[in-house]
C-alpha cells in the first residue's frame, strides 16, 4: 500500500521512486510473482495457489501516479491498482487533510491556532520542521464529524489568513479520468474508494451506502475495467463496520482492503464471508530488507505475537 511519490517539481514528499525500483528489482530478482489484488482475489475465489504472490496498491490516484509511479512499475512489467475517491477526480473536492497542509504550508503567520468541537489547538510555525505540525492536526480531524472537521479548517484558513481555493493547487491535484484510461493501458487498473473519502463508521448508515454504491457506480462509468475490491477510507478497523461489509456483498464486490497490516493465507477465506472485505495491506517499505520481511511473512508473524495484525 502506496499513497504518494516523491517529485521534486511541485515538492510532493512521499515514496521514493528509485528506492521503489531497487524493491522491485529484488523482488523480480528472487522470483517473487508481482501481480495484481485483483488476480489475487480470483486465485482466492478459486481456490488456486498464491505462490509468492505480491501486490501493490495505490491510494487516492493523485497526477503523480501517472508521472512518477506508473513508469516504475512498468519498467518492472509489475501490475498496480490504483483506488480513487470519485468526487476528487470529478473535480468536486479535493481531500481535507491536503487543505490543511497547504494552510500550514502557505500561511505567512508565525503562530495559527484552530478549534476542533470543544478542542483548541496551537501551533507555533517558527520554521519548517514546525510546519509539519499539520499531520497532528490532521490525526485528531480524522475521527472527528463532518461538520467539526469543517469549522475547524475554516477557522484555521482565517486565522492563517489563508484561502483554500475551491479547486486543488496543483501539488494536491489528482489524476484526470482520461490519465486513468491511458493507464489502463499499461497495466495499471482501478477500484472504488468512496465518493468523498470519509471514515464510513462516522457517517449514517444512508451516507454509508451511497458513499461505496456511488463510488463504484461512477468509477465504472469512466474506466474500462473497473476492479470490484473496495478500499476503506483510513483502513483501520475501527474506520469500518458489518453495515460496510453488508453493502458490499449485496453489491457483489469480491472483498475490500484495509490499511491494517498483515499476510493473506488463502485457507483463511474458506467458509469465510467476513474475511473478504477486511484484507490487511503492509505500508509499501523503502528498503530492501523492510519489504523481504513482510512478503517472507516475517514481519507478520512478529506483528501477530503481539497482538497487533490480522494473519
């Protein structure tokens, strides 16, 4: 599980592309099988094998997916999908936790202080170090209601004497549909990840609904072969709830992905329904050794002994 990529044009921090090479390029090179979630999910349904089998993934399909990422992988004959929050790519919206770094980011004030429900939070801005300040302010909007995480931003673009364009700048901008369609191209497939990026279990169960229905409706509309895995909005298990995995087997999606770490083992899903749509990704990892111990099952194993991953 990937989210996004470093480009040094726009100041984009994330993965690094050749740090992603190197990883492929071992992988390929002890024979792992890089292939696709959704390959996985019919080797699962058919009771097949995995044999080494590894998928990467992508979340929210931001422009530098196709820039960046896209030819790394490529260069690697290595399949990934990519899940996209509709409204983003409809030019609807763009992603609250990107507003507040780009508040932090272009703010000229050297303090900026914000309320969040009956919280107040202050944020001293003296270099860039402290900037990043944000990704705090961010953790604590992530469990927090529509309408709280709203007023908070609001408040936090005044007091910064900041305005939030209603379109994204272009750092935080996604890919466009027809970006999407020339990847499919090349290997690269999509799945639904809501329209508007909510946590599910904070929101109606009406809202709920129409966030994933709505989601993969639009998504098959403009992509050729839409992938019928869901990925949860945040990816914990707290983020998500039976209602969720309720719609999605009515709907007839094969599972959903979470962001909790951890290995599939295909004798799991025998008999399972509930198994299916709450699959555990590992955080895609710079290193060499980061990523063997996960694919090896190593990491998974240590995680399991202290309570802490689905196996």
């Amino acid at each position: 599980m990937a989210h996004r990529f470093c480009d040094p044009e726009t100041g984009v921090s994330g993965h690094n592309p050749q740090a992603l090479r190197r990883v492929l390029a071992h992988l390929r090179k002890r024979r792992y099988d890089l292939t696709s979630i959704g390959e996985i999910f019919r080797r699962l349904r058919e009771r097949e094998p995995l044999k080494r089998a590894v998928a990467f993934t992508i979340d929210d399909g931001y422009y530098e997916m196709g820039q960046i990422a896209a030819p790394v992988f490529a260069d690697f004959d290595c399949p990934v999908t990519i899940f996209v929050f509709t409204d983003f790519h409809d030019g609807k919206m763009w992603l609250w936790s990107d507003k507040i770094a780009y508040i932090f980011a272009e703010t000229k004030r050297v303090k900026i202080s914000t309320r969040l429900g009956k919280d107040c939070f202050h944020f001293p801005l003296e270099d860039d170090a402290a900037r990043e300040g944000w990704r705090t302010l961010e953790g604590h909007c992530g469990c927090a209601s529509d309408e709280d995480r709203l007023a908070c931003i609001d408040e936090l673009s005044a007091t910064a004497e900041v305005e939030v364009p209603s379109r994204p700048p272009p750092r935080y901008r996604p890919l466009s549909w027809d970006e999407a369609r020339r990847l499919e191209g090349k290997g690269i497939s999509f799945g639904p990840h809501t329209l508007t990026h909510p946590i599910l279990s904070a929101i109606s169960a009406e809202q709920s609904e129409h966030e994933i229905t709505g989601s993969w409706q639009r998504l098959s509309t403009e992509v050729s072969r839409p992938v019928p895995i869901f990925c949860y909005p945040g990816g914990r298990f707290t983020h998500f709830g039976d209602r969720e995995v309720a719609t999605m087997s009515r709907m007839g999606l094969w599972g959903a992905v979470t962001g909790e770490p951890g290995n599939i083992r295909s004798a799991h899903f025998h008999g399972s329904t509930d198994r299916w749509y709450r699959v555990p990704r590992y955080m895609c990892q710079e290193t060499i050794h980061g990523t063997l111990k996960c694919v090896s099952g190593m990491e998974s194993l240590r995680a399991h002994r202290r309570g802490t991953v689905q196996t």
